[in-house]
C-alpha cells in the first residue's frame, strides 16, 4: 500500500517550495481511521509512543510542530453517513487517494461525482490524483472531475477534461483479458483484492501518469 505519511512528506515539500516563491501554499485535510499499531512501527515511521493514535492526528501533528502550518486530520472514514449526507469540511479543490480496494475508490468516486456536480465555488473537486501499487510495481492516475478551462497556449495542446477514473477502472475490470488470466491463473487473495492496478501488464492502457498535486484522503 502507498503510504499516505510519505505522500504527505513530499507535500510538505512542495508546500515550502511554494511559500518560497510567495505563494500562499496548500492546506491539505488528511482523511484516515486506522489506529497505529505495533506492526507499523517498523516499516511506517511511527514511535512507540505513537502507538494507539489515528494515524492522522500522528502524522498532521508531527507536520505540524515541524513546519509551523495548520493542516489538519480526520480521523473518520471518507464516506457518507447513513443518513446520505457528507462528512464536515469534504470540499476541496484537488482529492489524493491512497487506498487498497478497488471498493474503496469506487465509494470515493461517487462522493466526488456529486460534489463536482454543485455549485461552483472556489474550493470545487477539480483533480483527483490516485496512487496504487502492487509487489513490484506502482502507478499513478489523475482524473479531472468535471471539465477546466484550461489557457491557451501554442505549444501544448491543452483539454478540459481528463478520463474519469471510475470509468477506467470499471473498464479493466469488464476487460476480457483480465476475466481469462483471472480465471486462469488463481492469485493470492491479498494481491487479487488489490485493484486492477496491480495488473499493469495486462491491463496498462488504464494507466495514465499526469504528474503530481495536493490531497485530501
């Protein structure tokens, strides 16, 4: 799994680099509730004295004291309640997903679906940046959510719109190469869970790397 602490890391390094250049820098909102455990300690960057803490609150306060900024943690699931209303504060401009299921990002693709679907205001969903890997391998998606109206220039050919990554998703999934080797070739339960991301040789016209932006998990 892409461990969100590291993405946050390079975050943090752009945020700085901004605030160089005088830019007001991001304000990132870190969505997590898994709870740090002994298991983590030796491969996740966490104290022992962390242990017992969301890993959000861990990370976000260690960010935090280190860097002087006000970012803050969730430490809930980014999903609706059972009443079909959205969590506090889920508005952003740009949405990073870090997670292991394919389940996991179709729930977080509906909820970005209807809010991309609301008023135009300025904290709008307009990018969704995915990180996935398997054993060996890693990738990254980007999704516009909607359509942006992007400059004009003479040296690039710029589009409003990029593949929505439910769709792609959905699609690897219906592929007919992937239903044959699945049936095939049995995997391991852990690996087959995954996402089809995992799959790259079989399914690598779904993987599209844009490049890199801000969070919200």
């Amino acid at each position: 799994m892409v461990q969100a602490q590291k993405v946050m890391t390079a975050l943090l390094e752009m945020n700085h680099s901004l605030n160089e250049l005088g830019h007001a820098g991001l304000f990132i909102r870190l969505w997590d509730y898994d709870v740090i455990t002994q298991a983590n300690l030796g491969r996740q960057r966490f104290a022992e004295s962390e242990v017992g803490l969301y890993k959000s609150v861990a990370i976000i306060n260690r960010i935090n004291r280190f860097s002087g900024t006000n970012w803050k943690a969730v430490a809930r699931k980014f999903e609706k309640d059972n009443n079909g209303k959205f969590p506090d504060n889920v508005g952003a401009s740009i949405y990073i997903s870090c997670v292991d299921s394919v389940k996991a990002r179709f729930e977080i693709a509906d909820i970005l679906s209807e809010l991309g679907n609301g008023r135009a205001y300025s904290n709008r969903p307009r990018y969704w940046l995915d990180f996935g890997n398997s054993k060996h391998t890693g990738q990254v998606l980007l999704s516009t959510i909607g359509k942006i109206r992007q400059p004009n220039s003479e040296k690039y050919e710029t589009v409003a719109s990029l593949p929505w990554l439910r769709m792609n998703l959905a699609n690897c999934l219906n592929s007919p190469k992937w239903m044959t080797i699945h049936r095939v070739v049995p995997l391991p339960k852990p690996w087959k869970s995954r996402t089809c991301l995992s799959i790259p040789h079989w399914c690598r016209w779904v993987v599209r790397c844009y490049g890199a932006c801000s969070v919200t998990v």
